[in-house]
C-alpha cells in the first residue's frame, strides 16, 4: 500500500485534536500538524486533496470553517497506521500523538475498519446525492453548480464507478439534475475521469439542481 505520509499524519492530528469525532478548526489544525514553516504549503496541499477526497468533511461554524474526519479518512488513517511505510517527520515525536497513533493501531489491529454502509438501490442513491449536492453547494457556495466530481468523491466507495454513473444519469433522466460542461478553468485528468463522460454529449462537470 502506498501511503501519503503528509496526509496520514494530518488525518492523525485532526483525530488527536478533535478528540475522535470533534471539529477543529484550520489554523489549530495546521499549527499542529506542522511546526515548521517550510512544510506548512505540503500541509496544505494535503488538506485540499483530502477534502476532494471526502476523508475530509467542512462545516462552517459562525464563518469559520470546521474540520472533522469523515469514516473513509478514518479507514485511510488506521490503514496508513499499519503500513510499514509510515514514518512521523522529524527527530522528535510529541507523546501524546505517538500514543495516540498506538492507541488506533491496538484497538484495530487483526480487524479490518468498519466501512460506511454500501449503497443498494437508486432510491437510497438519490436520498444520498442529493444530501451531498446541498451540503458541498451550501459548504463551499458553489452557486447550485456542484462539480460532479465532488459529489463522487464524497459519495467515495459507498457505489461502484458504474453505479454512480448510471444512477447519476437516471437522476438527470428524471430531470432531478441538469448536467453541463459551464466554464472549466481547473480540469486535471483525475477530475475529468470521476465527472461525467457521454457519448453523445463529452464531459459533464456541473450538476444544476432542477
């Protein structure tokens, strides 16, 4: 297994910090997962790719943005706790973070960790996305242009790759989303293979709540 040692101990730092299910908020969470600057860009840069990635959930709490570890992140957690590749930065290691980081691996070890609960039919599917359509719409004010992108990868490992495509374009179907190309500045390969690709219409970015 190939692990991200940056994101591993920000994902660490943020169970520590909140306690296992608290939120905390970014500066505390940087301030502690990274004491020297020089490395405060890769923290940061680790954080946006684990929100993208939904092991990361955002609230915001009287305009200041909260964060707490979602079940996935907890999963990549314990798994990147138990590879071999794991290191902590540094010559030193706080103790209580080194404690917390064995406390995991013990409660976890010979078991694998609880997975969020699959999804089974179109009707769960659309109770689901459309719940994550509003939160990342009203989280991140996207202006009710959803990136497709987003709301699979927050949906993550609960539906298969063709699960999410049919069910999504069921929704459009119904006319529940609208799904369009709009204005693309940001387009990285890995965003454009987890939107939306028809054959007769390309890529599809944005969903628009109808």
């Amino acid at each position: 297994m190939s692990i991200n040692n940056t994101e591993i101990r920000l994902l660490l730092n943020l169970w520590d910090l909140g306690e296992g299910q608290g939120v905390v908020n970014m500066g505390k969470l940087l301030r502690y997962a990274s004491k020297e600057k020089d490395k405060a860009t890769a923290y940061k840069n680790a954080l946006q790719s684990l929100i993208e990635r939904g092991e990361i959930t955002v609230s915001k709490q009287k305009r200041t943005e909260k964060y707490s570890l979602s079940d996935k992140g907890f999963q990549n957690l314990v798994e990147g706790l138990r590879s071999p590749d794991f290191q902590f930065e540094g010559a030193s290691v706080g103790s209580r973070l080194a404690t917390t980081a064995l406390q995991l691996v013990l409660q976890n070890q010979g078991q694998s960790v609880e997975s969020v609960p699959k999804i089974s039919s179109y009707d769960e599917f659309k109770v689901v996305a459309l719940e994550t359509y509003d939160q990342l719409n009203r989280d991140y004010n996207f202006d009710n242009l959803v990136p497709i992108y987003r709301i699979r990868r927050a949906i993550g490992e609960r539906v298969t790759r063709s699960q999410f495509n049919d069910w999504m374009l069921e929704l459009q179907s119904k006319e529940i989303f609208q799904f369009i190309t709009g204005r693309v500045t940001d387009l990285t390969p890995d965003k454009e293979q987890d939107s939306i690709t028809t054959e007769l219409g390309g890529l599809r970015y944005y969903a628009k709540l109808l």
